[in-house]
C-alpha cells in the first residue's frame, strides 16, 4: 500500500483546484493549504476568496495567506507543518531557497508546458500564440531558478486545431492532477528519475499584459486568429468600431477578397468578415462594451457593419 505522504499544497487559480482535490482523493495528508491574499475581483471589486482557498475550505483543510514567504516568521511557520513535500501549482509567489529547502522531498511544481519550452508564467497563452501543436504537463522538482529545475515526470498533450485558451487549460487542468498523483506514486515505488532539463529549446512565456489583447489587423489571419483563441477566456481580443471596444470571443480564418486592414468585407447573411494583412477573418462571437457576448447573427440584427472598418 502506498505510504501517504504529509504535503503542503500551495496555489490560488482554478488551475490548481483539481490538483488539490487528487491528492486528497488519493488520501494523502493535506496538512495546509498556501493561497495568495484575498484579492478584489469582478465588476464590483469585492474581495473574496479564491478557488483553490474554497476548495481548501471545502475540504477541511487549514488555509494560510502570507503575502510573502521571505519573512522568518513565514518560514517558521511552514517549517511547522512538518511536510514530507510541497506541491506547488500556479501559486503566484516566489518560493525562496529557505522554503524550498524545508520538506523532505523538496517542493515539486505542477507546470503546464512541455519543459523547458515556455518556463514563466504564461505558458498555456504562449503555446496558442505561437501555433504550438503539442504542449503538456510537467512535473518538476523545484530550484531557485524560474522553471529550471530537473523533471520527474511529464505528460504530453495535442492542442485541438480551433482550441480556445479556456478549454486547453481546463485539459492541462486536469491532466496536471492526475501527473501529480502519479510522480508521487512513482516515487514511492523508486521508478522516478530526476532528469535535467535539456540546454536546447528554452523559451520563456511571459506574463500577459492587457494590451496584448488589442488586435492589429496589419497582421495575418491565422496570427489574429491564434490570439482570439489565446485570450479567450482572458483577456479577450479587442478591436475597435466607431470608437466603442469590441471584444471578440471567437472567429476562424475564411477565403476572402482582399481589402485593406480592418475592412468589414462581408456583413450579411449571419456572416461577419474582416480583411487582415493576409486574408480575411470571419467573426463569430462578438461583444460590444457593456453588452453580452453574441453571434454574429446575433450583431447584425442589431448593428450594421456595412462599409465598416475596425480599428
């Protein structure tokens, strides 16, 4: 029977919840929980907390919030817990060497790339922006460095041809839960290998910023493309029409006359095209500020596009 282990599991997003309900699952011992600090979220800024602290409290298990783990008293604190590992899942926070150095088996993260392409802190983003056809979990024992630590263990996942960054991540999601539990068990059974990362194919995912998201139309369809899909759920590709914001939740590269940038081709018929530097997008979920998202149908019922140009 399989020795259950004492962790500390540190994360804050929706990425790392089905990592945490695993390992519980697999009847290890969660004997804290390390989330970021309540932060104010949605349009009302209200400050609650956040899906793995939720998780956590569902699930009986002690949450603590340090908005730092450099302090004495917060290493003091960890070191009390007297974990045998440290699992680590899109928490937010720098482990410094102290912290990593506290449990017996080290801190081990949950990344969801295929290392060492896209170490940082955007790697699902950056895989669909840069047409990535294979990406997949990484389970890695943890150093002082960003990412550069030795893999334990790694799990290769195909990314769908018209794959949105919600869905892929809902897949890395879950596939990084299941990883997990298995290194553990690997381990356990002396079939893990710590294996240095390879020196060739290093690449770094930086964090997104929101003018990422602004579209430029001088660009090629199936680039503009990728970006929708990378940014949807978050932060949204966005153009311009008649000065308002106009968010586009998802479109697909068509067959078109030419045209210049931006121009709306075709608006009619339930269709919605736009030219590009090279082709022409069709649009197919669109939202205009303060209103919700709709079809293109939807947006010609209610908008004329004719003759339009986006910015």
């Amino acid at each position: 029977m399989t020795n259950r282990l004492r962790i500390v599991f540190a994360g804050t997003p929706e990425f790392a919840v089905p990592a945490l309900e695993a390992l519980h699952a697999a009847r290890h011992q969660i004997v804290a929980v390390y989330a970021q600090p309540d932060r104010p979220a949605g349009r009302g800024q209200e400050v609650g907390a956040g899906p793995v602290k939720r998780c956590a409290q569902a699930l009986g298990v002690p949450v603590e919030q340090p908005a730092t783990l450099r302090s004495p008293e917060a290493v003091a604190r960890l070191r009390g817990h007297a974990a045998d590992l440290m699992v680590v899942a899109a928490y937010g926070l720098i482990l410094p060497p102290a912290v990593l150095e506290l449990p017996q088996l080290g801190c081990w993260n949950i990344h969801a790339s295929l290392l060492p392409r896209w170490r940082g802190a955007a790697p699902i983003h950056r895989a669909l922006l840069a047409g990535d056809t294979v990406t997949g979990i990484t389970i890695m024992q943890m150093d002082a460095g960003l990412d550069t630590g030795p893999m334990l263990l790694e799990r290769p996942v195909e990314i769908g041809a018209r794959e949105a960054g919600g869905a892929l991540h809902d897949r890395l999601a879950a596939v990084g839960a299941e990883a997990i539990v298995a290194a553990i068990e690997e381990f356990q059974a002396g079939r893990l290998t710590p294996v240095p990362q390879p020196a060739e194919g290093i690449t770094y995912a930086a964090k997104i910023r929101k003018e990422e998201a602004r579209i430029d139309w001088s660009a090629p369809a199936d680039a503009i493309d990728r970006q929708v899909r990378a940014f949807n759920p978050w932060p949204v590709a966005e153009a311009r029409w008649e000065d308002r914001q106009l968010r586009l939740w998802s479109a697909e590269p068509v067959l078109a006359a030419a045209g210049t940038p931006g121009q709306v081709l075709e608006a009619a018929g339930g269709r919605i095209v736009v030219a590009t530097g090279k082709g022409a997008l069709a649009l197919t979920r669109l939202q205009l500020a303060g209103r919700r998202a709709v079809s293109a149908a939807e947006f010609l019922n209610a908008h004329s596009l004719a003759g339009a140009r986006l910015g």
